[in-house]
C-alpha cells in the first residue's frame, strides 16, 4: 500500500476519532458464527507470531454484523467483518452514506450447510431436499392445497423416516446460514414438489411462498452461537440442528452427519458440489483502517497466508474447503494490496 494512501487513511481516521482519548489498540472483527472459527483461529496464530494483543472476535451473525461494519469509520468501529454470503447492495448502501466506501472483500473458501444429529441416534439419516422442507417450511401442499404445515413427526414428511417428533434447531433470521439455508435447502425443496411442478409456478412465487420456516414449534432459533446447538445435540439424541460443516467436523467426535440426497457433508463433497448445500465464506475490511489500527495489516497478511487458506493449512484442518490454487493466489495479491471491492449488484 502506497505512503500517500497510508497518509489518507490516517488523516481520516484522526478526524473520525477526533475525541477519543486513546487510540484502539486491538482489532475489532464482528460477524457470522461460521466464519467466527477461522477468524479466532487467525488471530491466535497473529498473536502468537507477533507478541501483538488477540484482535476481538465477535459473533454477531452475518447481518448484525454488515449492520456494526457499515455505521462508520474510526476507532468505535470494526476493522473487520465476517460473512456466510456475499455483501447486499443494500448493506452497501447503508456503508456509502456512512462513509465506508474503501472495502476490500475476500472470499476465503467454501462451506457445507451440514444438518447434523447425536451419534447416539441409531438410525441411518438420508434426507431428500423436499423431506427438508415440508418438515421446516411455514406452509405445505396438503390434499392439493397450499396450508400451513401440519405436519409433526419425519414419518408424516416422508413414511420411510422414523416415528419421531421433527424438532431442528437453527439460527436466526439475522444469520447468513439462516439466509444460505434458506436458498439451498428450503427454496430448492419446495421447486422439487409435484405441487410447485405442476402448477408452474415460477421462482418468483417459490420465493414468496417458501422462504419462511415455520413457527410452530418443530423448527427452534438457537441464537447465533452454534456451540449450544451442539449441546442440545448431545443431550436430546433425536433433534437435528443446523450450522457450518466445521462445528461439525469439530464435533464428529458427538455428533454425525445427515446426508442429503445420498450424500454425506464433508470436505471432499463440499469440494466437489456433490453435497448439495454449500456456500463460499468472505470476509470484509475496511481498507481506512490499514496501518491506523496496530497490527491490522499484519493480521489480514496472516489470513491470507498459506499456512492459512491452502490446502492441508490450519483452517483447513478446522474444516474450511480451501479455493482451487490460481483463485486462491489472485485473492491473496488483491486482498494483501487492499484492492478495493465492486459495489455489489444482488
């Protein structure tokens, strides 16, 4: 990064932080709970490496925290902000009118959406999109009408699952697993139904008919921290929950995997796009920051390590599916040079 751009940013921040007593002096990073893992696990290596204090890592969703991100720049702000889908335009808008508009993305690699259940659950798990979402959708065909869900065990969904009470934890509406789970999982369930099918019904009605998960109890909002998802796992042998293939991968141990239409989440089928529900991970920095923050160049260096994001590297071993070589390497030099982002278009 050039001395002039250096020059800017400082100037910029001190006028942003013009009645702070004291300058920040560790990194400030909020967003979503999947990213949250690889993030901390950044920032210990950074700190180990450099003596520098651990940078903050929050777990505030992806939305709450594209909502933190954008309020502005200076010292009350994150540096940084992870994600489970790309930046909205209008988040983009809402960090425009506040001034945020030097911001370098960085996808850092991809993800599955893992249902997972107890290992003390003996039966053999293999759920089709559609069981997903006539067991999860607010409203269903029933007798060729279109009703809200009545449906309250996995043998009413689909006769050849078990006898049990449908009860999937999840997470908010704030939460880009919610909103990645609800474009893979629930909206492509509902275009698989005869009902949809043969209606003819467009994605434009899929949309506004199938995007909501019901309500009534067999689908739970467990929060932003996939970790007590996890321990209800545990504790209740025939609930499901719903999070990122690394709190799964960290937790194989307890917990197995559900497979979805023959297959089972793991690294080599989120790779391949034989698993059915993966998504890429990002995550954002506001390039104003730069060597104004201590030590913030330095920890966006070190995520962009290979030790980091290659192959057999420590986030892979955390469960990340690292980028193919030559994409990954274009992302290192942008992200590194602070090369800023295109305004979004979605």
């Amino acid at each position: 990064m050039s001395y002039t751009k250096l020059s800017v940013s400082v100037l910029a921040l001190a006028a942003m932080s013009a009645t702070t007593a004291a300058a920040r002096d560790q990194i400030s990073i909020v967003g979503s709970s999947t990213v949250f893992p690889y993030t901390q696990a950044v920032a210990e290596q950074f700190s180990n490496m450099t003596g520098s204090p651990s940078p903050i890592v929050e777990s505030t969703g992806t939305g709450g925290g594209m909502q933190i991100f954008c309020e502005g720049i200076g010292e009350g702000h994150p540096d940084v902000t992870g994600a489970s889908r790309a930046m909205k335009a209008s988040e983009w808008e809402k960090c425009v009118a506040n001034g945020v508009t030097d911001v370098s993305e960085a996808l850092i690699g991809f993800d599955g959406l893992s249902l997972a259940i107890s290992r003390t659950n003996d039966f053999g798990w293999d759920l089709s999109l559609e069981d997903i979402y006539l067991a999860l959708g607010a409203e269903v065909p029933v007798d060729g009408n279109w009703v809200a869900n009545p449906y309250t065990k996995w043998s009413d969904v689909n006769p050849a699952l078990p006898e049990t009470e449908i009860v999937v934890l999840g997470p908010p509406p704030t939460s880009g697993t919610r909103d990645a789970f609800v474009e893979l999982a629930m909206h492509a369930g509902c275009e698989k139904l005869d009902f949809v099918k043969s209606g003819g019904f467009d994605g434009k009605w899929v949309k506004e008919n199938c995007s909501r998960m019901r309500t009534d109890g067999p689908f739970i909002e467990a929060g932003e921290n996939d970790n007590l998802i996890v321990q209800r796992l545990v504790s209740d042998p025939n609930a499901m929950g719903i999070f990122g293939y690394s709190f799964l991968y960290e937790n194989l141990d307890k917990l197995k995997g559900v497979a979805i239409n023959g297959v089972e989440p793991s690294a080599d089928t989120i790779a391949d796009k034989s698993y059915p529900i993966s998504r890429p991970l990002y995550f954002y920095v506001k390039n104003a920051h730069r060597g104004v923050i201590p030590g913030l160049q330095e920890f966006i260096a070190e995520y962009m390590t290979e030790d980091a994001l290659a192959p057999g590297g420590y986030l892979a071993e955390r469960g990340l599916v690292p980028l193919a070589d030559d994409r990954r390497a274009k992302l290192q030099d942008e992200v590194v040079n602070a090369v800023p982002m295109m305004a979004p278009k979605n």
